[in-house]
C-alpha cells in the first residue's frame, strides 16, 4: 500500500466540502494510511431484511500531520458499498469549478 501511494498522483472527483464543490482534489503523493478502527455496522431494510457490512476507518497522514480520515464500508463479497473522505484541504491541491 505504501509503494503504491507513493509512486501515483492519487486524486477524487467530486468533493465537496462546506458548500464548495471540487470537480477534482489530489492528495499529496507523501501520503500514508493508518487503519484507525474497524466495526461491524448493520443495515436494515423496510422488508425486514438486514445485511452486515464492515467498516474500516483510516487515517490519512502526510509527514506527522493528520490529513484526513477516509471510512469504508465494505459488503461480504468485498465491494464498496460506500466510501466518504473527510479531508483537511490546505494540503490538497484542489481544482475549483
């Protein structure tokens, strides 16, 4: 995972933060992630069905400072059935619409 990070420009589409959107944000290519906490969260459906997922909270840092979270929840067969970041921007290069 940490080759990995360091050797791409990693970016997501479609942030939003606030009221502002940004089409596009990169993360700094110094970025490391740290797993912060792993849960069991349970969905339940109007028809009585229920479906567990996992997931998985990391904590992005670039050098000492934290960046940022990132939480995943994962489905059994090991999709993402959701993905949310949660960033500190001032060390994101960020593309304004």
């Amino acid at each position: 995972g940490r080759n990995h990070l360091a050797t791409i420009d990693y970016k997501i589409c479609g942030y939003w933060d606030d009221d502002e959107h940004y089409p596009v944000v990169h993360i700094p290519r110094n970025t490391r992630v740290k797993l912060f906490q792993v849960s069991q969260v349970t969905f339940h459906f109007p028809d009585n069905r229920t479906r567990s997922c996992i997931q998985y909270l990391y904590e992005l840092y670039s050098g000492d400072r934290v960046i940022g979270d990132l939480h995943l929840i994962v489905s059994p067969d090991g999709s993402i059935e959701d993905e949310k970041w949660d960033l500190n921007l001032s060390f994101c290069q960020k593309e304004a619409v």
